[in-house]
C-alpha cells in the first residue's frame, strides 16, 4: 500500500474521532457520553482493536482516551509527513486534512494535557495543602494520570524531535501548529514535569530529566519573542505552583540574555514592528516590561544581572540606522525600564553601578575603544533615555550631572569646528538644556561654575567616521598668546574671524560667549542671577592675584552677561554689591555722554586697538543691563528702598543722564522706585490709621512695581479712585502720576493723565498750581523729546480739568491764563507746546467764556499777533518735516495756526451765541475788528495750508455774524 494511501486512513480515522463523517450528521440527539462513545467504537472499528472503554465509563475517562487516540492519530501522520524520504514519496494532504490534524490536537491538549496536570499537581505534597478532599481522591490514581500525562508529554515532544534534542524540527504543518499554537500548553506541563523538585517528587510522580535538554533546545531555536511570549503564558497561568513560575521566570530571563532578547521582550508585549508603530502606550505595558527586565534572579547576583541585560538595553536604545530601526513603543519601555532601575528599583545601587560608568566613561576615558560603548552612541543613548521619559528632576540629574562638564567641553569644540555634525552638536546642547532646566538650583550653579573655575582638562578628537573621542589637551603655547601680529598673521585672524568682537583670541576656557549662549538657551534667571554674583566676586578678588587669563574670563563673562542676556539678570538676592555695580555703570555712562570726542590719532601698522565707536553709544548697552538688573533686584527685594539702601538715591539722579533710547525703560524704573519710596514713607501713617484709604494706597503702590503693564496700569487706576487720600499722602501720589504721563505706554500715561485731573477734583487749587507750574516753567532753554512729550501730557490733564470745571472755571481763571499767554508770546518755545497752551485757552472759550472776560482783548490780540508772525505761504508736502517729526523745533508749523485760528472762531462764536442769549457782551473795538478782517482775510488768501485757508474763511464769517449780533443788541 502506498503512503499516500496510508494517509488517508490515518486521517479517515482520525476523522471519526471528530465526527464528521455524514451519517453521524443525522443521528438523534444524544448526551455527551455517548456521542463521544460512538465515535471511539467506530475509530476502534475501524482500527480493528479492543476497546478500552465500555458505557460504564465516565466523561472524564472517556475524554482523556479520546484525547491519546487523537494524538496517537497525529503521531502516526507526522511520521509518514516527515519523512527524510524524496519528495515524490511524501505524502500530500488538503486544506480540510490540515485543519482535522489542528482539532486533534486541540483535543490532545484540552482533554488530555489540562485534565491530567492539574491531578498531578494536587497530588504533589506542600502545594496544595489547602486542597482539601480532593487531594485524598486523587492519591489513589496519582500514580496512574502521572504516567498517562507523561506519555502524552513524550508523545508531544516527540512529534518535534523524533530523533532527539539534537536533531532538527521536522518541516510539516503540523510542527508549525504545535510551535504557533500550542508551546505554551507544551511548555506547561514540560516546567512542571521537567523542573520538578526532588523535595516534591514522590513514589509515583519524579522529574522528567529528558525533557529539559528537548525544551531548552526548543526554546533557543524559536525567536525570542515568541518564547518569551509562551514562557509569560506560562508564569501568568492560575493556579500554577511557585515552583514552575520560579523556574518559567528563569526560563525568561535566559530568553531575554539572548542577542535579540530586549527587542523579543517588546515584541511579545507591544506586537511586532509594524503593529507598535500605530499603537499608544499605556502604563501597563510599560510597568510589565520594566517588572520582567528588572527581575533579578535568586541564583544571580544583581550587579553580574545588570552588567548583562543593561548593554542589551543601551544596544537597543543606541540603534538609530534605518535598516535597525527600532520602534518608538520599544524605546520608550526601554527607557522607562532604565529610569525603573534607578530610581524605584530594589537594586537601585547596582543598577547605578552599571548604568552610570558606561553612561560617563566614553566621555571621560582618553581612549578610543576601553570603553563598551563609544560616545557617541552614548550620546544617542541619553538623548533617547531622556526625550522618552518623564522629566523626573532625580533621573535627568543622575544621568547626566556626572557628564555635564564633559558635555560643556564638547560642545564648545564642536562649535568651533565647522565641519562638525550638527545632529551631534544639537544632541549635545539639548543633553544640556534640558538639564540645566530640571535640575535643581544649587546643583545646576556648582557644576556650571566648576567649569568657569576648572579649565580644560582635556580635548576631543574626531575620526572620519564621525565618531569623537577624548583625547590629552593642546592649546596654544603660552608665549605665542602674547606675542604682536605679522602683517600675515593678522590677515589669517581676520580671515579666521579673531578680530570678531565676541573672538575668544586669548583662548580662556570655557569661551565666554558661548559659555552666556548657554545660559541664555537654558532661560533659568535664579541660576544667571547666582552665576552673575559669583562673576562679579570672582573678578574683584583676581584682580588682587597675579593671574590675568582669570581676571580676562570673569570680566568677559560678566560683559557677556550683560550684552547677550538683556533682561534675564533676575532672581538675585543680595543686593549690595550689584547695586554698587549698577551706580558705577550709569557714572561711567554719563561721563562717557558728557566727555568730549578723543582727538583723532595716525594709524599705525601695529594699530590693532583703533575704536572709532563714541563712548556714550558703547555705554548705552551697559546702560540698558544696569538699568533691568537694578528693576530685577527691585522684583526680587520687596522691601529694598531708598530708606534701606540710601545709594538708590544716588541712582534714582543719575538715572537722568540716560540716552533717550532708554526713555521707556528709565521711566519704568524711576516709576517703581518712586512707589517704592512712597510705600516706605507711608509706612509709618499706616501703623495709625488702619482705614480702606491707606490699604488701598498700599495695594496700588505694590501693583505699580509689578513687571507686568496691566498690573502697574492697574494699580494706577487704584490711586485714582481713592476716594479722599490723606494730605501727607498727595504729593507721593501726585509724583507718582506726574512719572505716569512720561511713559510711552498710552495705557499708563493716560491713567497718569486722568490721576492727575482727577487730583485736582479732589485737592483744587494746590494741585492745579503745582500742574500750571510743570507746564509752564522754564520757558528759556535748550529743549529735547522728552521733556517736550512731558510737558504736552500735563497739557491734556489741564485740557480734562478745564472741562470738568464748568462754570467754576471762573475760581481757576487767574491761575491758568496769564501762564498760556506768556507760553503762547514765548520766542524760545517749540512750536509743539506753543500749540499745546493754545489749545488749553481754546478749551477755555469753549467752557466757560465768561471766565476770560478781564482777558479777552488781550486773547485777540494776541492772536492776531500770532497769526501774522506765523504765517507761511509755503506749502508743507514732507511729513518728515512736519510739527510731530520735529517736536522741539521753533518754526513756522500750520498747526499752530490752525490752533490759534480755532481759539479764535470760539471766541467770536461763544461771544455771538451770548449777544443773542442777553448775556454779558464783549465788544470788539472797531480797529481791532477791523484788523481782524484784514488779517483773517490774508490767511484766507495766502496761506500755504489748505486747511488754514479754510478756517480763516470760516472765522471771518463768525466775525461777520458777530458784528450783525452787535449792530441788531444796539438797536434794541
């Protein structure tokens, strides 16, 4: 008979066992037992043998007998499948026949391997001492489902090296079903027989010695993964005895050592590669690989464990070439098994032992290859570890606080190298970045200041293949450091870029600009702060010793500070000596502004100092810095003022000789000083009158300290609506609104505008004087923006109480108006203010004319006198030299026509609405309505402004109105 044939029968047999043949698809319902009975009477039938049950059997019985027969069936074709014979002599079977072969041994394993295992166990002595009676039931066939479930076992194992441990897996469907199906049910009963303890062993039951060669071979050919997968199946099974978890968990660990283990471990838990790429991480998963990597085993000590698994991991984390690519799920649960390791870990200490000297090592080692990574995939490793990890102080500083001055020394030679990789130099600045970020203060301070105060030690070399290495220090040689340029060599320093400003051509160590690039990166002003005190110390005490290089550096690093960092000096604590710092640049300031030009001297070859730039312009950057430092220490000392540090005093006057490029910020810093003066002084007043007034005047006076524009806006808004502030309170309150209108922020000036009408509200005339005497003092002079953009803004707080007075102007008249004429007359005074002080008369007229009643011949006159020395017949077409793009000038600008033009048509307007109401009249003599004509009438036609023309025409019909009002309040 041929194997084909042979084959048939053996599958038409084991078909019976399932049956599925049609006559059995017809039969009457039946009950378990006896359906399975049939079966097994037809299979023995049909294989012409005894039957070995009959119908007193029970189901587990005839479970079990059916579950041998069914792999004795699978047995039998696995022989004739997997023969060594050609392959003309292999016989060939169908879909239909392989899922039949699938079924049987499915049943093998669930009526034959998970009925008789758990007997076994139970029958076991100390593992179910608990069972109970079905414990004492089952001793008496112990014996007998030992012996069955062992040759099932041997049975099994056999059908994947029927020739031994050593030889290999035959090459049919049904080997493949067995491994991709069915090795966790194999690998089950295999720990629990094999691996059996001899303490647990008894009469009946021993250890299976032979299978333990057969599964070791088994699992070392399959993949990791797949093992790894099976083994946790294993583990994870209940109830399973200790021991077989025990020895499953080193059955594990052995998978995990192997050359692909870590990566077997992540596809086991998160899916192969392309399934982890889609796929979110949760916690779970992450926490279960970190509990299975981080298992030491009892038999191993954990230093020897972790000098084994940790090299896999960085292997794994270090892979960055495309055909290694590893998914982003497995890096992640590698680099959340390693924070595990030393943070929460129970080894702790030896995992540190390991992990951190094959971190720090390439970086410090002078060699190339001592180390068990290079640096540069040590690099990769720790940029891995941290941007897949969560930012935990504890960790960024134990990963990388040993290697920071390394880091340092590396990036500052990968800058200076312009063929360096720059994915190499961005590794390394974010290392840096982020830790200086994490980490806490007095750490990140004393590592960062161990490299200002201890130099290179040594160098770094790159290969051709992009790989770095440290290598022994070479610098210049000391006496050519000094030495005077060639012609040549200057000309290569210029081509090298020495001659660069920032150029560290003294070769101080670390490069001062860079070193500040740093600090400016990382954005942590407590640490800049404490950095820029230390500098500032440092450089006062080397000047006393004899190390120049030194004092270079401290005093390049303060400079740079100063230069690159702009307003990050905050955070600073100790006021004293900054303070001191802050007064000595603002001196040098105003000399530098007040100092005349340095005569100009030959250049000479040798000429390398030639600075063509004016002191006042080198000093206005160190101006600025001084200026946000001394605001920084203000923020940081809420108590600090004039009355505690008395030197403020001293820099709130040489805050005047600023460049007016820093306007805005001299004014926002004198704002702060003079509330925090106002809050010292009001201090003692507040002790004794605990009233809404006085907390509210203090709640204000602190939010205008506030960096923040809305705060201090705020704050002003405070102090305005202080309902009736206490007499020793209003000049503080008053100085305050009087620096408000200075600032360049419309938000604050105009709250600075609105205080200080509203101060007159509420204080009359006392306030109203001090206002008219800002405004119109000092009317000799030399003028800058500044002082003009003042004086314009006390003018619009006088415009606001003008209005609001009403009728009540009457009270102020002789206060305001006799001020507004002499300004209006003044020949020395800008343009732009003699409009201001028009405008003001012309609100005036407009609110209350009968107040101007003892001026208002001299108003029209004055006037008119003004409009004929200001007239122009030439026509203003350049915005650029216009009124608002030359505040301080003196000429003939149309503004202040149309101002005066404007005051004018009021006055006859307001004069003719109270002829025809029966109210006082003011009658213009007959010449001056006559010059008045004349006047208005040339404007109308000579004028070179449009809008001057327009309204001289319009005045001189008001005029006309008025003289008809008059004629027609004679005649009655």
């Amino acid at each position: 008979m041929s194997k084909q044939s042979v084959i048939q029968n053996v599958l038409h047999a084991g078909s019976l066992l399932l049956d599925s043949s049609s006559s059995n698809q017809s039969a009457v319902k039946q009950s378990l037992n006896d359906t399975l009975l049939q079966r097994l009477w037809r299979y023995y039938d049909y294989e012409q043998i005894p039957r070995k049950l009959d119908d007193s059997s029970n189901l587990d019985e005839i479970q079990l007998v059916t579950a041998e027969e069914s792999l004795s069936v699978v047995v039998r074709a696995q022989n004739l499948l997997g023969s060594d014979e050609a392959e003309d002599d292999v016989p060939v079977i169908g879909t239909r026949d392989i899922a039949q072969l699938r079924a049987l041994l499915g049943i093998a394993f669930k009526w034959g391997v998970d009925l008789l295992l758990p007997r076994v166990m139970v029958a076991l002595p100390k593992v179910t001492s608990k069972a109970g009676p079905s414990r004492i039931a089952s001793l008496d066939t112990a014996g007998q489902d030992f012996k069955r479930l062992a040759a099932l076992l041997a049975n099994t194992l056999a059908l994947l090296f029927p020739n031994g441990p050593n030889s290999q897996l035959p090459q049919t469907l049904i080997t493949t079903t067995l491994v991709n199906r069915h090795l966790t049910d194999i690998l089950k009963p295999s720990i629990a027989l094999g691996w059996l303890p001899k303490a647990l062993a008894t009469d009946t039951i021993h250890p299976m010695d032979d299978v333990r060669p057969v599964i070791l071979r088994l699992l070392s050919i399959l993949p990791p993964s797949q093992a790894i997968l099976s083994l946790g199946g294993v583990i994870s099974s209940l109830p399973s005895p200790t021991y077989i978890r025990r020895f499953a968990g080193s059955l594990l660990t052995r998978q995990i050592l192997r050359a692909h283990g870590v990566r077997g471990l992540c596809e086991a838990v998160f899916g192969d590669d392309e399934e982890a790429m889609g796929e979110e991480n949760d916690l779970d998963r992450l926490e279960h690989t970190a509990k299975v990597l981080t298992a030491v085993p009892k038999e191993m000590d954990a230093k020897v464990y972790y000098s084994a698994i940790v090299p896999k991991i960085f292997e794994f984390l270090s892979s960055s070439s495309p055909e290694n690519k590893v998914p982003a799920p497995y890096k992640r649960a590698a680099a959340f098994t390693i924070s595990r390791m030393l943070t929460t870990d129970a080894h702790e200490g030896a995992a540190k032992a390991v992990i951190i000297p094959l971190l720090k090592d390439p970086f410090h080692v002078i060699s190339a290859r001592t180390t068990s990574f290079a640096a540069s995939d040590c690099l990769v490793i720790l940029t891995t570890l941290i941007t897949n990890t969560d930012p935990s102080p504890t960790l960024i500083s134990t990963l990388l606080s040993p290697s920071v001055p390394a880091f340092y020394s590396l990036q500052q030679h990968l800058e200076q190298k312009k063929a360096s990789d720059p994915s190499v130099l961005e590794r390394v600045r974010g290392l840096l970045q982020t830790w200086a970020r994490v980490v806490e203060t007095s750490e990140c301070v004393g590592i960062l200041w161990s490299i200002v105060v201890g130099g290179e030690q040594d160098g770094w070399h790159a290969d051709l293949e992009g790989n770095f290495f440290r290598t022994a220090k070479s610098s210049m040689p000391e006496e050519e450091r000094f030495a005077l340029f060639t012609p040549q060599s200057r000309r290569e320093a210029e081509d090298a870029g020495e001659f660069d400003p920032d150029a560290n051509v003294m070769e101080v160590y670390p490069d001062p600009a860079q070193f500040v690039a740093l600090l400016k990166r990382v954005g942590r002003v407590d640490v800049v702060g404490e950095l820029f005190v230390r500098c500032l110390e440092a450089y006062r005490a080397t000047r006393k010793e004899d190390d120049p290089l030194k004092t270079l550096l401290y005093l390049q690093l303060v400079i740079q500070m100063q230069t690159q960092l702009e307003g990050g000096l905050l955070g600073l604590k100790d006021p004293g000596h900054v303070l001191g710092f802050v007064k000595h640049a603002l001196e040098d300031a105003n000399r530098a502004k007040e100092a005349p030009k340095r005569a100009e001297r030959p250049k000479t070859g040798l000429d390398i100092n030639d600075d063509d730039m004016p002191d006042s312009e080198r000093y206005d950057e160190t101006t600025e810095t001084a200026v946000n430092l001394l605001l920084s220490i203000l923020e940081a000392n809420p108590s600090l003022s004039a009355r505690s540090a008395p030197i403020l005093d001293e820099i709130f006057d040489l805050l005047d000789g600023a460049a007016p490029s820093l306007n805005s910020l001299i004014r926002e810093a004198r704002m702060v000083m003079t509330a925090r003066l106002a809050s010292t002084s009001s201090s003692t007043t507040s002790d004794a009158q605990k009233d809404d007034t006085v907390e509210t005047y203090q709640r204000a006076l602190k939010l205008l300290q506030d960096p923040i524009l809305p705060v201090r806006a705020h704050g002003l808004l405070l102090l305005r609506e202080l309902k009736a502030p206490n007499e020793a309170l209003v000049p503080a309150i008053l100085e305050i609104f009087m620096e408000a209108i200075q600032d360049d922020e419309s938000y604050i000036y105009l709250n600075g505008v609105q205080g200080l009408a509203g101060m007159v509200d509420k204080h009359g005339k006392e306030v109203l004087t001090r206002l008219v005497g800002e405004y119109a003092k000092g009317l000799d002079g030399v003028w800058d923006k500044a002082d003009v953009d003042k004086r314009v803004r006390i003018g619009e707080a006088l415009g606001i109480v003008i209005k609001r007075s009403g009728r009540a102007l009457g009270v102020y008249v002789d206060q305001v108006v006799p001020h507004l004429m002499r300004m209006v007359s003044s020949k020395q005074l800008p343009t732009t203010l003699k409009t201001s002080a028009v405008g003001l008369l012309g609100e005036c007229a407009g609110t209350y004319l009968l107040a101007l009643g003892s001026y208002w011949n001299d108003l029209i006159g004055g006037m008119l006198d003004l409009l004929q020395v200001e007239t122009s017949m030439t026509e203003e077409e350049d915005a650029t030299k216009g009124m608002d793009a030359n505040p301080t000038k003196k000429d003939k600008f149309p503004p202040l026509r149309r101002a005066a033009l404007h005051f004018m048509g009021l006055l006859v307007k307001e004069t003719t609405r109270a002829v025809y109401d029966g109210e006082n009249v003011f009658v213009l003599d007959a010449p001056s309505m006559r010059r008045a004509k004349l006047t208005l009438g040339y404007l109308a036609a000579t004028d070179g402004d449009g809008i001057v023309k327009v309204m001289a025409r319009e005045v001189n019909e008001a005029l006309a109105d008025l003289e008809t009002a008059l004629k027609e309040y004679i005649s009655q």
